[in-house]
C-alpha cells in the first residue's frame, strides 16, 4: 500500500516509540554505567567488573528460566527454593566431585520444574500459585536435606568453578553467557521457541492448531528449574558454603524484575532475552552504585524501586489509540 | 525486603549437648540482692504446680526456623532438659511472624499449657498472648529477646544475652587489634530487628566515646546471611580501598566477609582484620586460625537454666528478674582449648 | 473519481467530514467524507481491510481520527471514548462480538445501565427483563447462564438487543449477520425497520450483497481507506457494486451467481471414506452424532443456530472431550483423541471463532501461517527460515492476503484477511480432511468468493470437506450433501437434487423434537410468564428500557 | 407456523443445555473451598480434642482476622485481571502509621493510615490505568518501596512506636469479638459491593473482557484506580489495627502476606485471570487456609519448622488441586 503519503509525522513518533522500546534497556544500562563511572572512575577497574559479574551470573541464570516461563503467560515463584535445595545437595555429593554435584543439583532442579510444570500443564493449576506451593514445600525439603547449619564447603572443584577466571573474567559469568546465548538460538530459532510464544500468547488457539501445549509447558517449567539448581551451584560455589535456610531467598523477585526491566512483556507471548541479560545487570548496577556509596537500606529500596518503575515504562509497549 | 526469613542469630554445628560444659557456662552473672520472683508474687499470685510431675504442660513458643542452628540448639536445649526433667512440653514454631506467634501461644494455652517459655521474635508485639496468658494466670518466661513490659507481672523474668554489651566487648576487640586506629566496615543484621539495633548501637557508641581514632566508613545490612554479607563486603573492599577492618554482626556474614576479602587478594587477618559474634565452631575455628581477631558467643542452651529458673519460681528462692547467661569469648588466645574442651556449639 | 449524490434531503445526523487515520504503517482512513441521515439505513461496504471497522471506531470515539472531524447532529464533537459516544446517543455493534464471556448473559445485556433499588443493582428484575427481551430475538436460554455457554449466533443476537435498548440517535452495526443464519437475520431486518420508523439512522456494515438490497436506503463503497461512492443503493445494480469495492472494470468481474461455486456436483470417489464419524456423543450438545466425508466431496452440516454444529467439529478433531464415538480417517480409527492427533492424521478444523480460538494475535502474519507447518519446516528442531519465507509468500499471494507485510502483526489485519491467515495455516498442511466452521465469515465479496472457489478446487482435488455455514446459499450450492443436526442429534439427510433452501427448512421444520425439550418448555413458559409487570417495571426505572424492544415486540406480533 | 415451530426448537436447544452439570458447575467452583473447608473441619473435630473448643477457635479468628482484609482488596483487584503485591508492605507500614499516629490521639492513628493507603493505591491505580504499566510490577515496585519507607520513618528499624497504654485504639483490634465483628463487616460490604453494584459489574466486566468493558463504555480507567485504592486503603486500615492489637508498629511484619492472600483468593474460586469470582470464596479460602496451619502446627510442631514448612507447602499444592479439580467445567480450556 503506498501508505508513505500523509503518514509521514506520524509514523517518526511511532517508530521512536518502538525504538525506545525496543533499546531503551540498553540505553539506561550505559547510561547508568556513566554514572557510576562519574561517580568514582575506580568503576571501571576490571577487579570491580568481576565482582559485578561474579554477583550477576546466578540471578542471570534464574533470569532466563523466568523470560521462558513468562513467556508462555506463566511466573516461577519456586526457583529461590530450588536454589537452596540444589545448595542443600552439594555438601552431600561433593564427594563424587564436581560432575556429581552438578548431576544431582540439576536432576532435583529439573523433577521441582517438573511438578511445577505438571500442576500448571495437567492440572491448569494457576502458575502462580502452583509454584508459589513449591516455593514453601521445597525450601522446607532443602532445609531438611541439609540439617539446620549451614555446610561449608572445601571441594576444590566446586570453588574453583565459584571463583576461578577465565580471560579474566569469572567462570561463572562465561555459563551464565553460554546459557543466555543457547536460550536465544532456543527462542528465536526452534520450533520449541515458536512453540512456547503462541502457547504464552493464545493457548486455545495453539491447542487447536495442533501444539503439544502441555509438553511445552512441562519443559519451560523444568527448563526455569534447572538453570535455577546451576545458580545455586554457583552461588554455593561461590560463598564456599552451602545454607539453604537463607541462599536464594527473594531470588524470584529479582529474576522477574531483571526479565520485566529487559521488556518482556508478563502477559506472554514475548521473550526478550539479550533484553533480560541488559535488564540483570541494569538492576546489578544500581545496587552497586547504592552499596559502594554507602547509602542507607531504607533509600536504596527506595530508589530502586523509583528505577524499576521509570525503566519499565519507558520499555513497555503503547496501545495505539 | 525479607526480613521474616532471616536467621537472627548464628548458623552452626547441631551440636546441642546439654554437657556439664554448657551446665557451667549457663550461670546466672547477676545476683542481685532482693526477693526473686515467686508464684505468689508473680501477677498478684498464681496457683503453685510441679512442672515435674508429667501431668502439667508446659508450653515453649520458638520464634524463628529451626534451621538457624542458634534456634536449633536452644530448641534442642529446651526439649533435653524436658524430657530429663519428665516434664511434658508442647511447642510451637512462629517462623519470624509476630502474628502466628500470638496465635501460636493462645494455641498452646487452648491445648492446656499451664506454664509458658516463650522466645520472643519481637520485643514489641507480643501484647494479646501475654495479655491472654495473664488473664488465666499462666506465667511467663522470656528467653533470649526481652519483651516490653513489667518483670513478675507480665512475664516472670528474662533470661538471656546482652546483645549491647556484646558489641561493646566487639568494640574493644577491633581497637585492641588495630591499635586504635582502623576505618571500619559494620555488617548490620535484619534492619528492625532488636539484635540488630542493640549490636548496631552498642559498637557505635562504645566508638563513640572510647576510640576516636576508629573510623566507621561504611554500614551495610547482610540480613545475618553469608551471601549477603558477602556481596556487601564485596561491593565494599571495591569502593573503600582502605577498609582494614570489620564488625560483623552475627557469624554467617562474617564468613561471608572472609570470603570476599580473600576474593579481593587480601588475606582476612593481616591486611583486615575481623571481629564478629555468636561463637559458632566454623567461626571460632577461623579465630583459633587467626582469620579473626575474636568471635563473642551468643549461648543459646537456656534449657537447664530455664527449667532451674522455673523450678525456683514454683519454691522459694524465686528469680531475679533479668538473668544475663555468661557469654564465651574467643580469642586467638583461647580458641584453640575451647574447641578441643567442646564449650562451642 | 468520488461521484456525490444529489444534495442530502435533511441535514446529517451524524457526519463524518476529512477524515485520515493511519496506524504504524498502515494508512486505514484517507480525507474520508461520510454523511448519515435520520431514518435511513446506510449501507457501508468495501473489501476487507477497507476500513469500514477503523472508521466505525473513529465514529464512536474507539479511535482519534489524525485528521477531520465528526458532528453529530450539526456540532463538531471530539468523543475520547466509546462512553461519550454512547451518551450523545451512538449506540454500535462492533465487528466481532464484543461482551463479557463469563459474565452472565442477563449482566452482559444491562452492563453499565442495570436496574436499581435503593441504589443496588436488582438482580431478579435484571434476569425477569433480560429474558423477557431476549426472548423477542428468539434466544430463549438460561439468562443466569454465562455468556460463553451460548454460540456466538445467540451472542451476536445478545449484542444486538443490548445496542438497541439505549435510546439512540444512531445506531451503529458492524456486521451484525456474520454468523446469524437467516430466521435471525429475519429478526434483525424486522428490528431495524422498526428503529427507522422511530427515526432513527442506522449504519449497516456487511458482506452480503442481497441483505443491503433487502434493508438498506444508501450505500457508501470504500476501497483501501478511501470512499469511492454514495449514493442511493436502488440506482446501484449489484455488479457495479462489486466492481467499486475491488476497484476494478465492471467487464472484469465476473458474474458468476451469487456464490462462487460452479453448478455441478464434484465427482464423490466411493468406496472407503475420508472421515467418518460415529456415535459422537458430548453431554448436553451432541447425541451420537455419525456422519462420513468421502474424498473429494463437500458435505455440508446444517441447522440452526447452536444445533451443535461447531461441537461437531470441534468432537471430531478432538478438540471437545467425548464421551462415546469414533472417529476413523480412511478407515484408520484416531485412537487418542486431540487436535494434534487429528492434524497428524490429517483432519484439520478452521474453528468459528477467529479471535479466541484462531489467531495468535502479537505473532506476525508469518508464524500465524507457518505454526502448524513447523515441525515440517525444521530440521532437528531448528526451523529453516528458507523454507518457511517461501511457504508463507506462497500463501499471502495465493489467498490475496492484505498486509503490510509477512511481519505485520495478525491482529493489526482486518477481520477478513485474518480469516485467510487462518485458512492459509492449515492449507499449507496438505490435510485430507478439511473442517470449516463458518469459513467465508467477514469476508468480502472478492475474497468469500475465492474461498469459495478454493473450496471447490480442494474438493477437486480429492479433498473431503466438512462445510458449516449459516449463509444457506454457501451451504446449499456448496455441498453436494447436507446433513442436518438439530439439538446435538442428526435429524436428516439432503443429497442430490433435494439439496435445496425449501428441503433443508422443511427438515428442519418437521424434524421430530427430542426429549431435551421439556425442562425447556419450563423456562420458556416461567420466563415469558409475566411480561406485564416486567414492561412496566423497565418503564419504571430504565428510561432507555421501552423505547429499544416495545416496537419490536409490535412488528413480532 | 413454522417460526414458533423454530422458536420452541430454540427454546429446547437453550435449556436442555442449561441441565444440571453446567447449572451446578459455576456453583461448585465458588463453593469448592468451602466443600474442602467443611471436610477439613470435619474430620479435625473428630480427631482432636482441642480443635473445636472455643479457646482455639477464638485464637485463629483474633489473630488472623486483620490479615484477613488483605485478602478481600486482593479479591477485588484480582477480579479485574490485576494484582497487587504491595499489601504485605502496606500492612507493615499501616501498622507503624498506626502506632505512631496514636500517640498523638487516636484519630491520627485512624486517619494517617488510611490517608498513606489511598495515596498510595491511587498512585498504583494511575500507574495501571493510566501509563498502562503491568499491574504486577507496579505493585512489586509497592512491596519494595514500601518497605522502604517503612525503615526511613523508622529509622532503619531502630526506632519502634508503642501504642500508648490507654489510648482507644488498643480496643479497636482487643479480644476476638471485636476484630472479628469489624472483619466481618468489612467483608460483608465487600461482597454488596461486588455483586449489587455497577462498580462491582464493571470490575468483573473488565477483568473479563476488558476490551469489550471499553466498547459497552464502561469507566473501566475509572475503575482500575478506584480498585487499587481500595486495596491499598484496606491493606493500611488492616495494618493499623493489627497495629492496635499488638499494641505497636512491628516493622518486620507482612513478609510474605501478598503471597498468602493471593493463595486464599484463588483457592475461594477467584480466576486470576480476572472476570470471575467472589467474596464468599475468599472468606472460605482464608479460613481454610488458617485452619491449616493450625492443624499442621498442632500435629507437626514437634519435628522441626523445616517440616512444618514442607508439610505447608503440600497442603497448599493439595487444596489448590482439590480446588481447581471441583471447578473444572466442560468448557475446553
Ligand atoms: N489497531 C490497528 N493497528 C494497525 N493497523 C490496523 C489496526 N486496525 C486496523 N488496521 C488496518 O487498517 C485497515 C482497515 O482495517 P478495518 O478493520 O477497518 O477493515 P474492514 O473494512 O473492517 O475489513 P473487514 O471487512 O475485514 O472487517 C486494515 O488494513 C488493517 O490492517
Ligand atoms: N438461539 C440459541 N438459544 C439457546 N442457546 C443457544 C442458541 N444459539 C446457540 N446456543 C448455545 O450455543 C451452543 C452451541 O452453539 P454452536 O455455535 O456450537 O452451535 P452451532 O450449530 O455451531 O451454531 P453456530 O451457528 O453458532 O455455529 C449451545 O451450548 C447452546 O447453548
Ligand atoms: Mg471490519
Ligand atoms: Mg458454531
């Protein structure tokens, strides 16, 4: 259609609107990287950036589970308790040295998201609920598992995986990269990835046309359950200790605030996951800047919450009227 | 946000041995002259029992989980000395809600508690159970966190640690250990919590008047949680070069701390120095290793003395109405026996 | 090239006058002029994706136009939502029925303006009302009942009585038929003659050419966003018609009947079936249902208005749990009963409600066609973009599909080239059976007829073909059998010569009444009971109450 | 002739679909947790002793009544397809507004709270209705920047405000009968509001089919902010008066509320989805709820809180299958 006449004006507005959607994730993260530097040009120090990406790597991890699910219209209340009950295992398979560990942590990940996903997909349970009973149960099973101390932990394969760099910068965040990269081929290349969207966007619709709704559901669940026990073997890693009674905690409140901030979309149909990864470490820096500058609890939940709150905004869709 | 799940005292080894160790340390400090609290004094007078007798129930309302090892042993320390004593005890766990621990007691008192230990999860908070209680003449005993309100009138007396004298002795230890002058970072507890506030607020006012020199450069929470106090101190050591120095506010941020201090290629000990409390094994053995300057104990095995005080309140002794446990105090200097001697848990 | 008519008799009631409206891309609306007068029923009709919904919203105030201005009765007005336009008296039935599924059908008819005592909503004069007004329209259910429960022809007829209760000056329609069949659509013509009577203007969006002959005074014909004509329909003979909405020289367009179906029967290969069904039985909609589709025929299911028709299909294809029935596609039994299955065994379904079970409305054009395919298109999981561009171009040509682009979002389409999205995801399945649930649904004359050209051609090709159309016309010059469903149970068959409009009402008319009917009977009769107070208490409180059903009752006598 | 012939058939398609099944289902589906509750309560009565004496009931129903209004503005907010997280925050801050306020008279004490609650709300509301935010961060940004606020009046939690000794506001949340009364009331006007109003049909409305709310012109934008409003004031006012009952404003309260409310909502039938769901669900979803945990803490207590934890969190995941299965319609999907 020669649609070029006339529409000239209003089409600029639109497509800046869609641009700003679109990168405004990624703006507001250099753009509050500049003020972090501002503040204290030691930000830049690459000693600084690894401990950034050192804290990052797990919430990412959980953030990418959490884009799949809220993609298919759903939410993962219970991958804080996974992480605990994968910490919970370490200390016992620690023995059969770091491919055990990451074996048993990630099969229990997997059966978690497995339940979650049946009582969503079977059941048609409400997500939020169905996870939000795992969320109880489970770090009650973590915390039984592991006894009521917290275990450190001296197996050299498993601390070296929390600490150890590579090109100097930190194991972790090359995993949690590969697994951001694989999700991306995941969502935008695979029939899986098609598959998860229309279920999230029209699930009816999908059914009738032919989609194994359930199977894609189960797996998303599980999926977010998995790369859930990997953060919490890192995380345990990384402390040198695992304590289920307290790893993981709000976990889920971080992972959706990164996945919303990145722009995706909570009532599905959408997965924005270089714009999860833009909105993990958006929200890492802003409680770094708040830390290193020493500002009380009290402010920096404060101004956090003002920042999620603009940053969404400016990313989020406009109906046209 | 979550301050209801945190473990407001140390994570440690389960061991809640009710040993002659644990008897010993648990030794009423304060004797203060004058006439204890007695059931016939307490609230105008309650009907005298004999908790032994297997019949009467005594109630034991827990504030936070069990999976804090502090709750653990003290919970662990309580149903000993029950079951030694052949008392019947029932209980009841809150996990860290003022709610459900009200309601947990009146619970209890439905179930015919007669005589109640309750470790409150807030000083403030608990009005409507003690109120209930009071109201059918069943006395309380608070244990290891005060409740606001009149001694052998709304509760029979308070049994626990100074949580402000215990930072002051912190206080003292980091001055000693940096000669009087250090730029401090303080891993605060769960911001509203009364351990908080007191440990908060008595290492700074001990600063404050004692060691001018001592600089408190920074003051972030780490909800009494390793990885908390770990990203914390991370984020730290990368602003404040010139940290030399900690204050941990329980044991678990502590370990958090060395951690990230190592991560930051300096070695906790030398270049920054630690000092910490609850007196948990893994800690106190970082103190006999000289990864920490000292590690103040928190006690939590308030079964013998609890029962004790109880038994004194129903005789003629009665109870004084604040009873301070006598606290470990690790150092480089006695770590090591104390660990081999099992006076830590 | 806009020829005008002579000067308006009476000034406009409601008009539209330089209207432009684009959204991203799209140009909907150009300097769009549209004058409107009391009493008349204005026919607005034009291809799909013409623009007749967007200038609808504009009207009512759904869309700010970028340009122009709308008066209503000579002033200019700028209405910010559909509330405003409501209160100045512009009362719409939008394209796609827009209600509240699982609110009560009584609730859905008053919300916004329930019946009040002592400030509080009275429910049970709400229901007594509701089923007393609904009845008029022949829709005799339940009226507690959820919204949902009914099919969408008793939805739309739902629709309809809620618009013409306000008092309005206007009254606005957007395809009111497109899935009414015609005893409804009897009811709704006798509905808008009464509205005329009373003066007021009605607006009448269709794609059935003989309805506009049958109600409409005037005609307004748009293309691509623009008017091309008005004027006075009776000067306008129905070829030129069609040659101003596709734009093209009367020679060119064909006539071909009025449907697109060439005269003789497809050639019906015997021996074993595509599909057949037997004993489907679903509580409460269907009673052992058994029908069978041979290839290359179109077996046509008639009846009226939720006979049970959709529940048919959607129990074929799994989509509807059964208790009894099998279903066997060439003679292979579909052992575990799911759309998935069927579509693997080759049985698709186009099901009758576009938006809710069809379109996956945020994903382009492109996945919407390829979805179903993508097993077929990927290797290994991984979809092969090649393949599946040239799948979907394939398509968008072969159906004529308007977009903006494979890339433009499904639910930015017009409803009609939605539908062709729709038809193209199951196309490019190959099936060997081909469910259609309202096919030519909103669909332009161009566009319905080559559907159902395409129909024909699949039919040719070997297909079976299940057809489920209330445009009676489709369904008898299309099928070569008509089974006839009435109640969830097959009361007959059409074959051959008998398949005629006088054959199919006859059956329907003669068709022994199931026992399902006496509980009905008690609602009907405790429903209709008083009708006297219920007038007089709709008197009472609700002004706009009288005016919308009193004629329609008068002209149902 | 053939039209009645054609009318009648109508008539017979209508309700001989309206049969049984379909008629009851919609009702089992508000009544599923409270057929669950009854048999809970049933079987505990037998079994224990204590369970059914006064004493017991009455600290179940004292104590939890005030975090029970959380769970009727959820209802409400749920109705519409929302939902707000920032209650459990809220009730905390409700709690020291409270306290505080009563210390200057107790007015303020009532009034503060609600005053802090509607603001907020409202602010929600805009937010949603009007910048079209997701309900489910704007809310989120409400638990965390409550919770904020509430360490910023407080000092960090150091400071805490006691309800003086004699001032009327401790009687407005004292013993079982007046907190319950109140609770009752407030729910009471909850369920009139829902069901025998155009406020409450456009809430449903809207949480239905919120386009076609628009079309039918609904105030649906209207509705949205007044709903988050009436959240946030109910969650304060519940604050306040918990506050009144604890006799202070306990800063580390209402973790995890958000999340228990919006459990009892659904479990009393409420789609989250929006568009369907009532008051009297969630009365028996909160009660049920609380029945519960006070079954688990009575026979599981004694083996440790990570127990009771998983124990808890079974039940939940039990009762919302037993839910969802009573509820499931013939409808697909
Ligand atoms: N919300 C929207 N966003 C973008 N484009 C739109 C939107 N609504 C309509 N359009 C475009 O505007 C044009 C006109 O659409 P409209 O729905 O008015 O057509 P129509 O005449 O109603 O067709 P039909 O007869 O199929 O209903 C179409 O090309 C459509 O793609
Ligand atoms: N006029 C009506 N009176 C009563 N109920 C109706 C009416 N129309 C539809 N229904 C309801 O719709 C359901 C079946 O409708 P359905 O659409 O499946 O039948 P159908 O034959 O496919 O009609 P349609 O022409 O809408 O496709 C039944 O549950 C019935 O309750
Ligand atoms: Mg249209
Ligand atoms: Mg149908």
């Amino acid at each position: 259609m020669t649609s070029l006449t006339w529409s000239g004006p209003v089409a600029d507005r639109a497509r800046l609107l869609r641009m700003l959607q679109e990168y405004g994730v990624y703006a507001a993260l250099v753009v509050l990287f500049l003020v972090a530097v501002g503040l204290d040009t030691s930000f830049v120090e690459m000693s600084n950036i690894r401990v950034q990406l050192f804290q990052v790597a797990p919430t990412l991890l959980v953030a990418l589970g959490m884009a799949l699910v809220i993609g298919t219209e759903g939410i993962d209340l219970s991958v804080g308790a996974v992480i605990a009950l994968a910490a919970s295992v370490v200390p016992l398979y620690a023995g059969y040295g770091l491919g055990g560990v990451i074996a048993a942590a990630l099969l229990l990940g997997a059966a978690s998201g497995a339940i979650g996903g049946a009582m969503v997909a079977f059941a048609r349970i409400q997500p939020i609920v169905a996870t939000l009973s795992l969320m109880i149960g489970v770090r009650g099973l973590a915390e039984i598992i592991n006894g009521n101390s917290a275990k450190p932990v001296t197996q050299s394969g498993i601390l070296d995986l929390g600490s150890r760099n590579i090109a100097s910068l930190p194991e972790m965040a090359w995993i949690a990269a590969a697994c951001a990269l694989l999700t991306g081929l995941l969502v935008r290349r695979t029939t899986f990835g098609r598959h998860l969207v229309a279920v999230g966007d029209n699930r009816q619709a999908s059914r009738l046309s032919g989609l194994p709704v359930r199977r894609v559901l189960m797996t998303v669940y599980m999926i977010s359950g998995v790369l859930a026990a990997l953060a919490g073997v890192l995380i345990v890693g990384h402390g040198a200790e695992a304590d289920p009674a307290n790893q993981g905690l709000n976990m889920e409140l971080d992972a959706i605030t990164a996945v919303v901030v990145g722009g995706t979309p909570l009532s599905g149909g959408r997965v924005r996951v270089l714009g999860t990864v833009a909105g993990a470490l958006f929200m890492q820096l802003i409680t770094a800047v708040l830390t290193q500058h020493n500002v009380h609890t009290s402010y920096t939940q404060i101004v956090e919450a003002a920042i999620i709150c603009f940053a969404v905004y400016a990313s989020q869709e406009r109906g046209t009227r | 946000t979550n301050s209801g799940n945190d473990s407001s005292k140390s994570d440690a080894a389960p061991s809640s041995n009710n040993t002659a160790a644990a008897q010993q340390l648990a030794t009423p400090t304060d004797s203060a002259a004058g006439p204890g609290c007695t059931y016939r004094t307490y609230g105008g007078g309650v009907p005298k029992l004999d908790i032994t007798d297997g019949k009467t129930v005594v109630g034991f309302s827990q504030s936070e989980s069990t999976s804090n090892p502090f709750r653990a042993t003290e919970t662990k320390s309580i149903e000993a000395q029950a079951k030694q004593l052949g008392v019947k005890l029932i209980e009841r766990n809150a996990n860290a809600d003022v709610n459900a621990q009200n309601s947990q007691i009146e619970d209890m008192i439905a179930q015919g508690a007669k005589v109640l230990i309750v470790a409150p999860e807030n000083s403030d908070g608990l009005g409507p159970a003690l109120a209930q209680a009071k109201a059918k003449k069943i006395p309380v005993l608070t244990i290891d966190r005060t409740v606001t309100g009149t001694a052998c009138s709304d509760f029979i007396a308070f049994i626990g640690s100074d949580f402000y004298g215990q930072a002051q002795i912190a206080a003292d230890d980091l001055a000693g250990a940096t000669g009087g002058s250090a730029h401090v970072a303080i891993l605060t507890g769960t911001p509203g919590n009364n351990v908080t506030t007191d440990r908060t607020k008595g290492f700074e006012d001990r600063v404050k008047a004692k060691y001018p020199n001592v600089k408190i450069v920074a003051s972030q929470t780490g909800n009494f949680a390793q990885t908390d106090g770990q990203k914390v101190m991370e984020q730290l050591l990368q602003a404040h070069s010139d940290i030399n120095a900690v204050y941990a506010e329980n044991d678990e941020m502590a370990l958090g701390a060395i951690q990230a201090i190592k991560s930051a290629g300096k070695t906790p000990g030398k270049d920054v120095k630690i000092v910490t409390i609850d007196g948990i094994s893994q800690m106190v053995q970082n103190v006999a290793a000289g990864q920490a300057v000292a590690d103040i104990e928190t006690n939590p095995r308030f079964g013998p003395l609890a029962f004790q005080s109880l038994q004194a309140f129903y005789g003629t002794t009665g109870v004084q109405p604040k009873v301070i446990i006598k606290d470990g105090h690790f150092t480089s200097s006695n770590a090591k026996q104390a660990l081999s001697q099992g006076l830590v848990y | 090239m806009v020829q005008q008519d002579p000067e308006p008799a009476g000034d406009p009631v409601l008009e539209v006058a330089g209207v432009n409206k684009s959204f991203a891309g799209v140009h909907a609306l150009r300097d769009v002029h549209f004058a409107l007068r009391p009493a008349e029923v204005h026919a607005l009709i034009g291809e799909n994706g013409a623009g007749k919904s967007t200038l609808i919203k504009v009207m009512t105030g759904v869309y700010r136009p970028d340009a122009g201005t709308v008066r209503l009765a000579g002033r200019a007005r700028d209405f910010r939502n559909p509330l405003e336009a409501q209160a100045a008296g512009i009362s719409t039935i939008y394209q796609e029925v827009n209600l509240v599924p699982l609110m009560s059908v009584a609730r859905n008819l008053h919300l916004g303006r329930e019946p009040r005592r002592f400030g509080l909503v009275d429910v049970a004069r709400m229901n007594r009302q509701a089923t007393e007004v609904l009845g008029r329209y022949g829709v005799h259910v339940d009226v507690t009942r959820p919204l949902r429960s009914l099919g969408l022809g008793a939805q739309q007829m739902v629709a309809l009585a809620r618009a013409v209760q306000v008092d309005a000056r206007v009254v606005i329609m957007d395809e009111p038929t497109s899935s009414l069949e015609p005893r409804e659509v009897e009811t709704l013509f006798s509905v808008i003659r009464s509205l005329k009577e009373q003066g007021i203007a009605v607006v009448y969006v269709s794609h059935r050419l003989d309805e506009l002959y049958a109600i409409c005074d005037r005609v307004t014909v748009m293309r691509d966003g623009a008017v091309v004509h008005t004027g006075p329909i009776a000067e306008l003979q129905r070829l030129r018609l069609v040659s101003l909405m596709l734009g093209r020289e009367m020679a060119t367009v064909r006539e071909k009947g009025t449907t697109a179906f060439d005269a003789d029967r497809h050639n019906r290969q015997e021996g074993r079936p595509a599909l057949r069904a037997t004993g489907l039985t679903v509580r409460h909609r269907l009673h052992g249902v058994s029908l069978d589709v041979h290839p290359g025929e179109v077996v046509g299911l008639g009846g009226l208005l939720g006979a049970g028709r959709s529940e048919t299909a959607k129990a074929i294809v799994g989509a509807l749990a059964t208790e009894e029935g099998e279903v066997e596609v060439e003679g292979r039994p579909l052992h575990r009963r799911s759309p998935a299955a069927a579509i693997r065994a080759g049985v698709v379904m186009l099901p009758e409600d576009r938006k809710i079970e069809g379109i996956i409305p945020n994903l382009s054009v492109r996945e919407n066609i390829s979805l179903a395919a993508l097993p077929r298109l990927s290797r290994a999981g991984l979809v092969s973009q090649a393949k599946q561009d040239e799948v979907v171009r394939f398509f968008m040509d072969r159906l004529r599909i308007k977009a903006s682009g494979p890339d433009q979002k499904v639910s930015d389409l017009s409803g009609g080239n939605q539908q062709k999205v729709l038809l193209a995801r199951w196309l490019c399945l190959n099936p060997k059976v081909l469910l259609l649930d309202e096919p030519t649904r909103g669909i332009d004359v161009g566009a319905k007829a080559e559907v159902q050209a395409l129909i024909d051609e699949l039919a040719g090709e070997g297909l079976g073909v299940l057809l489920i159309s209330s445009d009676l016309e489709e369904l008898i010059e299309g099928s070569d059998r008509v089974v006839i469903l009435k109640d969830g149970s097959v009361v007959g068959h059409l074959a051959g010569e008998d398949v005629t409009e006088e054959g199919l009402l006859d059956a329907l008319a003669t068709a022994p009444e199931d026992p399902a009917e006496e509980p009905a009977a008690g609602t009907v009769g405790d429903s209709s009971a008083e009708p006297g107070p219920a007038q007089q208490a709709a008197g009472a409180t609700d002004p706009a109450g009288p005016q919308g059903p009193a004629p329609v009752k008068e002209n149902q006598r | 002739m053939t039209s009645t012939a054609v009318t009648t058939a109508g008539a017979a398609t209508g309700t001989a679909r309206a049969t049984l099944g379909e008629r009851i289902a919609p009702q089992i589906q508000r009544r599923g947790a409270l057929a669950v509750l009854v048999l809970v309560v049933v079987i505990a009565s037998a079994t224990s002793s204590t369970f059914p004496t006064w004493s017991n009931i009455s600290s179940i129903l004292g104590n939890n009544a005030f975090v029970w209004v959380l769970a009727l503005g959820m209802t409400f907010v749920i109705i519409t397809g929302g939902i707000d997280l920032s209650v459990g925050s809220m009730y905390a801050l409700g709690g020291v507004l409270g306290a505080y306020g009563a210390t200057h008279g107790t007015w303020l004490a009532i009034l503060l709270p609600l005053a802090v609650g509607a603001a907020w709300g409202t602010v929600q509301g805009l937010l949603v209705a009007k910048a079209r935010m997701a309900p489910f961060i704007v809310t989120l940004v409400g638990l965390l920047g409550l919770r904020g606020l509430l360490q910023a009046v407080t000092d960090e939690g150091a400071t805490t405000y006691l309800v003086p000794r004699h001032s009327h506001f401790r009687s407005l949340g004292a013993g079982t009968w007046t907190p319950v009364l109140i609770v009752a009331a407030l729910f009471a006007l909850g369920a009139l509001l829902l069901t025998r109003t155009r406020f409450g049909a456009t809430l449903t409305a809207m949480g239905g089919n919120e386009n076609a709310a628009v079309l039918l012109g609904l105030p649906v934008a209207r509705a949205k902010v007044l709903v988050y409003l009436l959240s946030g004031t109910l969650a304060a006012a519940a604050g306040a008066l918990g506050g009144a009952r604890l006799g202070s404003g306990v800063t580390t309260i209402g973790v995890g509320y958000e999340l228990t409310a919006i459990a009892s909502v659904v479990i009393g039938g409420t789609l989250l989805t929006g568009g369907s769901g009532s008051v009297s669900g969630t009365v028996s979803g909160v009660l049920l709820l609380a029945v519960i945990h006070n079954l688990i803490d009575h026979y599981f207590s004694q083996y440790g809180s990570a127990f009771t934890d998983t124990v808890n969190g079974g039940f939940l995941a039990v009762v919302v299958l037993m839910q969802t299965l009573l509820s499931r319609t013939q409808q697909l999907e």
